[in-house]
C-alpha cells in the first residue's frame, strides 16, 4: 500500500463505526497448461546439417587407379550456448540518488509515464488535462503487472502489459490538493480517471529497446468512472453495476489467460458518495477482449486486496491466494467448485463466481489449517461474536456481534467473517507468490508497528520492518487443507541498536518487503515499500528491489529507486531477458528532469542479452 492511499483513506476510515475492540506467473501457466506457451528457443533451433553429396573425382595416379576416395567427414555442429540463469549480477549499494540504479552491465528505459496516451488523445505535456483528456492516460501510482503473450507474436519480443493504477499522481492533474467532500464534478473525474488499470500492446525494437504501440486495438483504460459488472453469492448487496474500481493496489492472473485486479479500499475515499459494499473486491478483465465485460467477483470476498497468486495441478483444479493489506489482516485462499477449461477460454468466464474461500489459521507448532468461509459453517451465523484486532491490546478487546444471515453477508464483511472463524491476524499480508514446482508458497508480511500481542507466525511487537513467511501445502496441491510453514525471515538491519528491529538478514538488509515474485527459474525477487523519511533512508537507502536465494537467505540488492519512490510490480518474457518493473510516487526531478515526478514503468535488461539476474 502507498502511503500516499493511507493518508488519503483515513479520513473516511477514521469516520467509520470501530468494531468494540477497546506466477502467477508465466510458469504456472506452463504447469498447468503446457499447450499454451510457446516454446522458447534457447538450444538448438532448427539446424540441420546435410551430409555432403557429390562425387568425388580419382586422381590420374596408375598406383592407385581402385583406391576408395576418402570421404569427406561431416562438420560437427557447433552448439547455441545454453542461457544460464544462475545469479552472477553484483549487488549494487544501497543510495539516496535521484535515478534508478541497476548494476554494471544492464540499463534501464522508461516505458509508461503516468500522463503518457494509452488510448488515442493527448498526452501530459506541463499542462493540466480535461476529464476526456485524462480518461485516455496511463493512470498514477503504478503497481501490480502481468504480462501476456499475443498469438502469431515472438513473446520474448512482444506482447501485452496490463497494469494497475493505485491512486493519482494529483501533480500532473490538477492545482492544489484534492478534498473528495468539496470536489467538484470535474475534480472527481480527474481523480478517478487515474485509477484502474492501463492495458498497452508493447514491442521490442530492432536496437533492443521497448515501447508502446500506438494505436493497438488492444490498447485500453479501465477507470474509476467506468461501469463494471457484477459476480457471484453477494452480488446482490452491491449496485447492478457499480461506477469505477479504485485502489488497484497488486494483481495477478488466471490459468485462462485473465487479468485480476485488487482493490486495496472497502469504500469509495475519492467519491464517498458511492455505496461502499461496491468496493473491496477482486475484478477480473481479459486483456484481449475476448470474454465477459470486467467482473467484481464477490465469491473471493471484500477486504483491503493486495496481489492474486494461483496454484494449479494436473487435473486443472487451481486456487487463487490472496492477503489483506490491513492491520489486522488474513490470508486467504479460494477453490472454484470445477476445474478450468484448458480448451475453451470461454467456458472460464463464471469459474470465479462459484467456490469456497477459505482464511488460514497458522498454529504455534508449525502446522496450519484453511477454515471455509462458508455461511453456517466455523461460526458464521446470526450473533456470531468477532474477537476484533487482537494484535493491538495487551488485553483482549470486548468482541463484537456480528450478525451472518446468509453467504453474502459474510462475503461483504469477509474480515470479521476470518476472525469469527479462527483466521490468525497477520501483520499486513501482502504480496503472495507460488513456487513452479508448487513446493512452497511465500507471503509478505510488510508491518505492523503497533503490534502488541505476538504469535508464532507474527512474533515480533511493534514490528517495523516486517517478515516474510514460507508456506508448504500437503501435497502441493491447491485443494490440501492443510499446511506446514516456517518463518522464511525476519527484515531490519544488523546495525539498529533494538535488538527486535535487527532482523536476521544474511546479506543487504531491507525493510518492509512487499513486492514478491518467483520467476520460472525459481528464483525469488523481493521489492520494498519502507518509510520514505531519512530516519529510515539513512539505513537502508532508497526502496529496493533484491534477490533472495532461497536456501541460503542471502539477500542480493538489484535495483534501487529514485527519491520518494516505492518499488513495486514484476513482470517478465518468458526468456526472462526483460523485466518491467514500476516506480511508484517519486518525489523528486525523476524520471524527466524539468517536469514534475511521475510513475513510471521501467525496462531493466543486460547489454548483453542475457537473462537478467547473470
């Protein structure tokens, strides 16, 4: 979460009733699907030698008149060197710098600017837009990414980026701050057209370089001001059809080839006139344009969404993962009631409409179990008692009644539901990531510095910097319902005089881990979302991205953002020689000097056209 969307929501969060409590991947695909990727080239492609036909002419020599001519031997081919995917990079230091900062042998383009034209208009050029100008941009705060292949298309060399917008980059939009209670109408519809997400067609240059292609079909803006439909058991409860989505913090992807987005707010903070049950949910839209209209899928439950992260198997049956990004917060999982179709995209379209979802409860002993969040099940019925945060007080709050009459009630109010059902509140969940091999799953747990009570999986009071918790399903399957997990790390730095604050980084300390991927090779990134106050600055420099080995735990810093900025989003080509990474809310002169600061999507590659991470 930006803390920019923090400081904007609280006024309204403030205003609320208080509870009495005193690979997704590319490679998942493949797994799942292998029908569907197109196969890389990295070996030998194609080559074939012919043997060398033709006579070969005796020479007039009478002492060897019947000599056999010697044949000639066929040239051994020479091998395409094999990629190597193993970390070889130098880690570059930690900095305050104004730049993007990436080691010696790779560069970095600018791709996206928030103000840049996705659909046909005009762009951001110095001046502020009109609500139609702005509804045709790239929105602000740049988060979560997913990339997708497009048929007859080399998807090493392009593709599509779809990408969300978790809130505006008021500098380029409007003249001083923006006050949803006195905005005007013209106000409001700049400010919600610069959430949502942006879907751009990009390709590959000849010089190595990415960029957008003008004018693709595929090419669109889905806004807080659009219209979106309506899935699933608490669909009901929610508008016919509810205006805009908003918060798209993090997002993920579907075995079928969709786009899920998340909205990280359960009200509407940029126009509070909107009903607030039509906020908080996943919404899926097909980037191609193929299937159903956007759909807020009620079925995966209202709370503060931070990315979707699925596990699929043999059979086709999948979950989708998800984390709470709120204090308190949970981690769920959900199982549609059928496997998905591997042959017909559009037999997928109300696959997430229908199913279970589940909240995990981690126990001290390392085990762990998934709880339904079912009506009438786990103590989800009329008077139900909701034990409220129990993270912050030493002594327990008094709880709650909360009344469950019916399966949309408890969708709606999906956060006091996981608690009723024995849910263990986490410390901000955020971003999830599935192992391809479906071995582990890994969660970030960003903070909660005004944690009192511990437990075993959140064992740090006034936890600043954060951890990361690894997650094994029995079996490796989606569909177990129970789990192992361990402690993965504990963030802070070695030079903090608390010994709580120190963390047990082996490696570049960083604080506040939020972004979280592993790429196809198995290797796990990690990008940071630490304060942005020189106190915090001073030790672990600018937010990050890392390389985290995932047997050693040693922590490798890759990247490094300019001034202000959050380190967000991770996508990838499938030969993982580039990867798109965002810059969310810079502050200073980055990245055109003499413009005001914009999010960006950045293009991080090797000069050498290796893979990144060598």
């Amino acid at each position: 979460m930006s803390h920019l969307t923090d400081e904007a929501r609280a006024p309204f969060r403030d205003a609320q009733p208080t509870i009495a409590m005193g690979d997704n991947s590319l490679e998942a695909i493949v797994a799942a699907n292998p029908a569907r990727r197109t196969i890389l080239k990295n070996g030998l492609m194609g080559l074939s030698i012919l043997p060398m036909l033709g006579t070969l002419a005796a020479c007039g020599d009478d002492d060897n008149d019947s000599a056999t001519p010697t044949p000639t031997p066929t040239p051994t081919p020479t091998p395409t060197p094999t990629d190597s995917y193993a970390i070889t990079f130098a880690g570059v230091a930690a900095n305050q710098n104004d730049t993007v900062t990436v080691p010696t042998g790779y560069t970095v383009d600018v791709l996206l600017k928030a103000g840049d034209s996705v659909e046909t208009g005009t762009p951001y050029s110095g001046n502020f837009p009109t609500p139609a100008d702005a509804e045709k941009w790239a929105g602000g705060n740049h988060d979560g990414m997913e990339y997708f292949e497009l048929s007859g298309t080399d998807a090493n060399a392009g593709g599509l980026l779809a990408l969300n917008h978790e809130y505006p980059d008021f500098n380029i939009l409007m003249g001083g701050s923006y006050d949803a209670a006195t905005a005007t109408a013209d106000q409001k519809a700049l400010a919600l057209s610069a959430v949502g997400i942006s879907v751009v067609e990009i390709a590959k240059g000849s010089d190595g370089k990415w960029s957008v292609k003008a004018g693709s079909r595929f090419n669109k803006r889905y806004t807080g001001n659009d219209l979106y439909r309506v899935g699933g058991p608490a669909s009901g409860l929610l508008s016919g059809q509810v205006k805009g989505m908003l918060n798209n913090c993090a997002s993920g992807r579907t075995p079928w080839g969709t786009y899920l987005t998340c909205e990280e707010t359960t009200d509407n903070y940029l126009d509070p006139t909107q009903p607030e049950n039509d906020y908080g949910w996943v919404v899926e839209i097909d980037p191609y344009q193929e299937l159903a209209a956007p759909t807020k899928r009620t079925a995966l439950g209202r709370f503060s969404h931070e990315n979707t992260a699925y596990m699929a198997n043999s059979d086709s049956r999948v979950a989708i993962y998800m984390g709470d990004d709120s204090t308190p917060g949970c981690i769920y999982k959900f199982i549609p009631d059928r496997a998905f179709s591997t042959a017909n995209r559009a037999n997928n379209v109300d696959l997430l409409d229908n199913g279970t979802l589940y909240v995990a409860r981690f126990n001290a002993d390392g085990s762990g179990e998934w709880r339904a969040l079912t009506w009438g099940q786990n103590g989800l019925v009329v008077g139900a008692s909701d034990p409220g945060d129990v993270s912050q007080f030493a002594t327990p709050p008094a709880p709650s009644t909360v009344n469950f009459a019916n399966q949309a009630q408890v969708l709606v109010n999906c956060q006091s539901a996981a608690r009723v059902a024995g849910g263990t509140v986490m410390d901000r969940p955020e971003w999830i990531t599935v192992a391809p091999d479906n071995s582990a799953v890994f969660v970030t747990l960003t903070n909660n510095s005004r944690r009192v009570t511990t437990d075993a999986a959140n064992p740090r009071a006034t936890n600043r910097h954060g951890h990361i918790i690894k997650f094994k399903e029995e079996g490796n399957s989606p569909l177990a319902m129970k789990f192992t997990w361990e402690i993965f790390l504990l963030a802070g730095s070695p030079t903090l005089a608390e010994a709580n604050l120190k963390g047990d980084i082996n490696g570049d300390p960083f604080s506040s881990p939020d972004g979280l991927r592993i790429d196809p090779k198995g290797r796990l990134w990690v990008q940071t979302d630490a304060s942005t106050s020189s106190s915090t600055t001073s030790v672990f420099g600018n937010n990050a991205m890392y390389y985290v080995d995932q047997t050693t735990k040693k922590s490798t810093r890759f990247l490094v953002g300019p001034t202000g900025c959050e380190i967000t989003g991770i996508a990838y080509t499938p030969d993982l020689k580039t990867f798109f990474v965002n810059i969310q809310h810079p502050t200073g002169n980055w990245p055109v000097a003499g413009q005001q600061p914009r999010s960006s999507t950045i293009v991080v590659r090797r000069t050498d056209a290796k893979p990144v991470g060598n």
